[in-house]
C-alpha cells in the first residue's frame, strides 16, 4: 500500500511575529513558526526554516483579492436569508422590503452579503428552482436599486438560481455541495468568471446528520476539497476565484467540529482563501448551554476570532454588528502598530 505523503498543518504563534515566522496564508496578524506533519505525525513538529520551498511559499502566500477585497485581514460575510424555513432566522425576512432593510444594516459592517433562498439546516427539504429564484433574485435587484455596492454572494447548489442572482447583480457564488448537486453550476461559474466557494458537506441537508462518521475528519475534509478544486478548475474556473470552506456542522458531529476548528489551520495547505461558517451552529449551543439559535452569539464570535487566529479569511457570521466590533479588537492587540 502507497503512503499518501505528508500533509503539513501551520501550528498558529500569538502575539508578534518573530524573526523567522511566516504569515499565515497571507495574513497581517497571524503567523507560524512550526507545523506539525498529519496524518500520522504522532506529535512530530518541524519549524519553518526546514519546510521544501514551495510547502512554505504555499502556506504562507497572500491569497488573490475576492470581489476586489484584499485578504491580508479577515473579511465579514454578513448571512442574509430569505428563507421561512432557515435553522437561525427562517421566516425573518419574508418580505423583499424586509430584507432590503437588513442589507441596510448589514452593509456598513459587512465586507459581502450572502443572500440564501433554500435553508440548508439539518433536515431540510429541496426548494424548487423556481422559487428559490422568486426568494432571491428580487431581493439582490432591490439591493442594488437603493445604492448598496457592498459584494453580493448567492448562496445555491443550482445554476439556474446562480445566473438569476448573477443578473441581478450579484458578484459570487457560495455552493454548498461544492458543485456537485447541479453539474451545470461550474460552467455558469466559469463563463461568468466570478468567485466560488466550495464547501465540504457529507449527503445532503435532508440527511446529512444521520451518524456522519470518518476515520481521519481533518484530512478527509481536505482530501475532497482538494478534489473538488481540481473539479471546479476542471470546469474552467480560475484558480484564484476559487474559496474552500470545511463546512462546520454538514454531515458532522459535536467532536468532528471541534476537531475541524482545531486544525483549520490545515486547509491553508489548499492553497486558496479559507471561509468559516460556524455561526450560531446546533454545537455551539450544546457546549455554550444555549438552546435557541438566537441565544448563541458570544459562542459565535468566540469561534469566530478562533478562525481569525487560525488564518480564516472571510467570516460567515448573522451578528455582523458584534463580529465586527470583536474583530476589530482582536487586530488591534495582534497587529504591530
């Protein structure tokens, strides 16, 4: 049996970055000095000055500008969803006027708005094409009609839904399937030329919580989204439009997340932005004894600036407000000045 090679996981420093440290992924305030080898290093660590030239210059390269937002400091996804059925805020927005207030909220804080048409919580149905596009489209037209430039990204599995918000005036796409429920979806990327991000999910919404088990979560989450990057540049996507995603919460349990979180700075080693998703997610209010969605935005942000720290370059957070007050805080101790 062929031993994969090594897969190499920055281990994050604190405080200012010494002679020697490498920026993380790109990052103005996170760096590393070590990393330790997965999957089978068993503790083993080397530091920086030993990594091959090109492990170094990949884990530590400033990643392309998205949606013309340079990703040396963290980036806020405000989460916008026009969904009645959404595990956090289903039902909130049932109006297009509605939602066009939240994005007027949002957008002095927020560096992208994410405007979802279909819940993807645990158990969820599949919304029909159509009406996820009547859900979305109107909304993103609306929000340019009142002067909101802020980056729009549509959150769908579906290319038909993709093209509506693309004309509508959206700028990206964030799949969840990472394209692999609509095989259509990486062709309307690419001739469009716009970002994607590509998550990881094991099955789909409607079971995606029933016993998800892995023999190694950390690298198996990375091996599919290497795979599914090389599937999207297949398709013709570029690769500097391409974001991953590990997907905190789809097909995973209790443990499996904070193992994820733990290691996220592993994902660097894909070479593309890194986006986290972990707001107010069902294990947040398992361990921060918060049972409605609602309830649980400390435990957010707390994870939140745990991704900043692991290098994390865009934050999908609904308290958009609070994140970015927290954020702000958080650079303004690990920064230089």
């Amino acid at each position: 049996m062929t031993r994969r090679p090594p897969l190499y996981q920055p281990i994050p420093g604190s405080g200012l970055r010494p002679a020697g440290g490498l920026a993380l992924a790109g990052s103005a305030t996170a760096w590393f000095g070590r990393v330790a080898l997965q999957p089978d290093g068993a503790g083993a660590t080397l530091p920086v000055a030993e990594l091959p030239r090109d492990i170094g210059d990949r884990l530590s390269a400033r990643r392309p500008d998205i949606c013309g937002l340079s990703l040396d400091q963290p980036r806020i996804m405000g989460i916008l969803n026009v969904t009645p059925d959404s595990f956090s805020d289903g039902g909130d927005l049932a109006t297009v006027h509605a939602a066009v207030a939240r994005a007027r909220t949002m957008a002095p804080e927020a560096d992208i708005l994410d405007i979802g048409g279909e819940s993807t919580r645990p158990g969820a149905d599949e919304v029909p094409v159509a009406e996820e596009i009547r859900r979305t489209a109107p909304v993103i037209r609306a929000i340019r009609d009142t002067g909101i430039a802020t980056p729009i990204s549509i959150d769908t599995r579906k290319a038909a839904v993709a093209e509506a918000a693309l004309d509508a005036g959206a700028d990206m796409v964030n799949d969840v399937s990472a394209l692999r429920h609509d095989p259509d979806l990486g062709g309307v990327v690419a001739s469009r030329g716009v970002p994607v991000c590509l998550m990881h999910a094991r099955g789909a919404p409607k079971d995606m919580q029933a016993d998800p088990r892995y023999d190694d979560v950390l690298v198996e989450v990375f091996d599919h989204l290497e795979q599914r990057i090389a599937a999207a540049t297949s398709a013709g996507i570029a690769p500097d439009r391409i974001i991953a995603d590990p997907g905190i919460g789809f097909g995973k349990t209790l443990q499996h997340n904070l193992i994820l979180l733990r290691g996220l700075a592993l994902y660097h080693g894909l070479g593309v932005p890194i986006l986290l998703g972990a707001s107010r997610k069902r294990f947040i209010g398992r361990i921060g004894q918060a049972e409605a969605a609602k309830d649980r935005m400390a435990g957010s942000i707390a994870v939140a600036l745990h991704g900043v720290a692991q290098g994390a370059h865009i934050l999908r957070v609904h308290d958009v407000k609070q994140t970015r007050q927290a954020l702000r805080l958080h650079l303004a101790i690990h920064g230089d000045e």
